[in-house]
C-alpha cells in the first residue's frame, strides 16, 4: 500500500463509456497515505472498521465443536457438497422424459435458438450427452434444465453469432480478431488439476481482464467449456462436482481495465453460470486488498 496506489481517472466520453483506474507510483509515504485516505471515501463501513476475526479466535471455535460440527463448519466454509444425485439408470430414463416435456412446454417464440439449433445439428444437440449436463447443473430438476437449455442458444448466439452457435462445443476457431486480446492477457484461466473434491479450479485475475466485456463473456464461455464438454471422461466429473473459482488480484502493476466494464462482465458472467451454461458453481475464494475493492466497484 505504501508504494502503489490507485487512482480513479474518469475515461473521456469519446474514448469509451466506461471508466479506467490508472496506477501510480508515489515517492514517498506521505503522497501513499493521502491517497489511500482519500481512496476510503469509496469504501463501505464494514471495510473502514478493523476487522474483529482472527485466526486464533476461528481455530478455537472449530476445536469447541464436536467433529460432526466441525466437518458440517469446514465443508460450509469451503463449499463442499455433502450431496449428490445417484444416477441410477431408471432416474436418468425418467429424467430425459420429462426434460423432453419440459422444452415442448416452452412457448415457441422463447425457444427459437434452441429449434434452430436442433433442427441444424440434430445428432449433436439431442444425444443424451449433451443434455445430461444441463440435467447435472439442476441435479435433475427437468424444468429447470429445460429453461437452461433454451438459453445457452439464446445466449450462444448473441456471443457468437448464427454461424458458430449451431456448431457443437467452442474452440478457438470460434473466436475472432478483436477476442484475442482477451485470450493473450490471461484473466481466465482454467487449471489441468482438479482439488481433492473433484472441483474443476479456475483463477481469474482482475487486472488482466480485457476491456471487451463481450470478448471477455466469449473467453468465459470458452474456458467453462474446456472443463464441461472438452475433457473426455473427466468432463462427467466436473459436471457433477462443480466449479471454484480463485479471484483476484496478482502482484506487481496491474493493467488499466474499466470498472463499469468489469462490472458489467460480472452480471453477464454470474447470470450465465447460475441460469444458461451447464455449470455448478460451487465457491469463490478471493485475494484482493480492501482498497482495490473500492476502486473496483466506486463507480
């Protein structure tokens, strides 16, 4: 904090609607202390007052717990799954079934993407496969995944247009000129490992983040079905066990980005993973200083 700070420096209008932080290096520890002062105006109470948790205070509640508790208190903590849906034979007839009840359900005009896409690539988009995922992403709630499944086409194609929407699964050819900057900079990225649970790990890196928000959506999209569709055999495992998520910042000085930008690539991306992709998302683990979380989000 005593060498970098941010500053927030409003972007011109004809440059682009957003607005940047620009970081800075101060000289002395005078300059870093005034700029971080006026930085607090930006931050909520709760992140003004001196934090009252401690690691001390947390080890020795855990240990004042019997061991169910604690496991039932780490695995909240930590996002693990004490459930999962036994996929018998009998419950995935069932499932399929009704999930085919549920899509003729959706009126016409809602589902126009989803017919196109069927009627275009009929062996790719009705397998069992493809539409088991869809199923694992609301633990078999047909409904749900029906209206799941209609909007990963609408959203499909808003990113990347008729001519790719239609084609099973993303790769690189999906993605255009303008896109690789985002692919370059490496603010999403997906890791070869999975964690003891099974749970595909993705780290995000604000500062490297493009300033395309839909280049950004098109990487998101990419990324999640590396994990969901692209592994073979492993691709089931992530399907029922999720994903968690390691976001942040990195040291050293990070790239100019824009906060609405980025804030607008978070609704899009959040809506995506909770309503369209066929993704579970399991936990979020952050590593971003207090003070930067107010410049993120002050405007």
């Amino acid at each position: 904090f005593t060498n970098k700070c941010h500053e927030y420096t409003p972007m011109s209008e004809d440059t682009n609607d957003c607005s940047s932080f620009r970081c800075s290096s101060l000289r002395d520890q005078e300059q870093a202390t005034s700029s971080l002062s006026a930085a607090s105006r930006w931050l909520p109470s709760w992140l003004n007052e001196r934090p009252t948790f401690t690691f001390d205070a947390w080890r020795a509640e855990l240990e004042s717990l019997s061991e169910e508790e604690r496991t039932q208190a780490l695995a909240g903590r930590y996002g693990i799954q004490n459930h999962s849906v036994v996929e018998t034979p009998e419950l995935l007839a069932e499932s399929f079934t009704q999930l085919e009840e549920a899509l003729d359900e959706i009126p016409e005009q809602q589902k126009e993407a989803y017919e196109t896409a069927v009627f275009v690539n009929p062996v790719d988009f009705t397998k069992n496969e493809f539409r088991l995922a869809f199923l694992r992403a609301d633990d078999f709630n047909a409904v749900a995944a029906a209206h799941r499944l209609v909007k990963y086409f609408d959203r499909k194609v808003a990113l990347f247009g008729v001519d790719d929407a239609f084609k099973p699964g993303i790769t690189i050819m999906n993605m255009k000129e303008e896109d690789y900057p985002a692919l370059i900079k490496g603010g999403l990225r997906l890791l070869p490992d999975y964690d003891l649970h099974g749970r595909a790990l993705v780290l995000n890196f604000y500062p490297y983040y493009d300033t395309n928000v839909k280049s950004m959506m098109k990487l998101f999209w990419f990324v999640m079905h590396d994990a969901i569709f692209h592994q073979d055999e492993d691709s089931n495992i992530v399907q029922k066990k999720g994903f968690v998520f390691f976001s942040g910042n990195v040291s050293g000085s990070p790239q100019p980005f824009h906060a609405k930008g980025m804030k607008r690539f978070f609704a899009h991306s959040c809506d995506d993973m909770a309503h369209v992709l066929p993704m579970k998302f399991i936990w979020c683990h952050g590593f971003l200083p207090n003070s930067a979380i107010a410049l993120h989000f002050a405007q």
